[in-house]
C-alpha cells in the first residue's frame, strides 16, 4: 500500500457499514511534553444547570474528503493557520478505532509508505436526523515552536496526568491550573468555566486512562 490507500480503503469499508459521513483530520499536538487544544470563541460558550461551559478541540477541522486528499498537509497548513507554527507529524507504531465508544488496537501494522494516525474516531449520527455521522482521524504532532492564539479565545496546555482527570469529569479552569495546567489567553478566561473535551480529545483521554478492549 502507498499513499492514501489505508485510509481510503477504511473510509469505503465504513461507507458500505454505515453510510455517508464527514470526514476531519485532527492533531494531538505537544509542546514541551505539554498536549495543545483549543477553546473555542466565547460566542460558543454555553450555560447549563447555572454552569457555563466551553468546549476544547483538537487542532484540525473537517476536511472536504476525496481519495488524494492528503490529510498531514491540511494538518500542517491548519496549524499554521490556527496557531502559526510549523508542526512535525509522527507515524503511530499502532492505531487506535473509538468506535460505539469502545477503543480497541486496529490491524495496519504492515502498511507502508504513509504516515499511520494514532487515533480514528467514529461519531455515529443521531437517530432519526439527516446529519452525517463523523469520521476523525488524529495524528501525533510535536512543535519546537511555541504555538500562538489565533484563532482561538485561548489555547490549553496540559500534561498527560492532568488530561486524565478530564476522563468523564468536567473541571473548572480554576481545577485545571491547580493541576497544572496552563492557558495562553487572547482574551480573559474566568476560573470558574467548565472545560469538557469533544471529538477525538474523548478517544485521546480514553486511550491515556487505559480503556482500550
């Protein structure tokens, strides 16, 4: 197999299973062996049960997918976009399917010629509703550079061991820089917001916490 052809072998096989869906390309980026997210514009904020809350995401977006899209450029142009830096991507010894919220080690050990995501994330579609499921898959990445906010209210910062306290537990940012971790502000983000992680930053922490089948 060279170039696409893991990849575009799996999105057939799960188009046959389980129909049309959208495909993103994220990044599990690392600086200083701290993991790098993003908030989202405090436009996104949402309050519930007296809590306001913000959501984290991985560097990436979806992608407008066809068989030659090359998924580690658009990674690459995206951080240079999102966070103005240039970015190393790493081939992953093994990969990791989310799928009905269950992690479990995939079989491509032995494909050749591409660089192999760490993460693929299955999204499944509500029922009843035209939306497309989601199709997410991460890399690893490793800047030298000190990433900027740009594009987001602020980035987050966070060791391995403070991620895991994230696992199916909302925290205040306050908790957060308790813990140890740091946030890169372009505008004034209160203590008192609750950060939740969402698409493959869910498979991540389930992969980081041990809960692989």
């Amino acid at each position: 197999m060279n170039g696409n052809d893991w990849i575009n072998d799996f999105v057939e096989r799960l188009t046959n299973i389980e129909g049309v869906f959208e495909i993103f390309a994220s990044l599990f980026l690392k600086y200083e062996y701290q993991f790098v997210f993003g908030l989202k514009s405090s436009k996104e904020w949402v309050e519930e049960h007296g809590k306001k809350k913000a959501s984290l995401s991985a560097i990436g977006g979806r992608t407008d997918w066809s068989k030659n899209q090359n998924l580690i450029q658009f990674l690459k142009e995206r951080c240079v976009q999102d966070v103005g830096i240039d970015v190393t991507i790493a081939d992953s010894p093994f990969t990791y399917l989310d799928y009905q919220h269950r992690l479990k080690k995939i079989p491509i050990d032995l494909v050749r010629g591409e660089t192999r995501p760490q993460m693929v994330t299955f999204i499944q579609k509500s029922r009843y509703t035209a939306t497309p499921g989601i199709l997410i898959f991460s890399y690893a990445g490793i800047a030298k550079q000190k990433p900027q906010v740009l594009q987001y209210s602020s980035l987050f910062l966070a060791r391995e061991s403070v991620l895991v306290q994230m696992f199916k537990s909302e925290k205040t940012v306050q908790e957060l820089k308790q813990a140890g971790a740091t946030f890169e502000e372009r505008i004034k983000i209160p203590d008192n917001l609750y950060l939740y992680p969402t698409g493959s930053i869910n498979s991540l922490l389930r992969y980081l916490s041990y809960e692989v089948f």
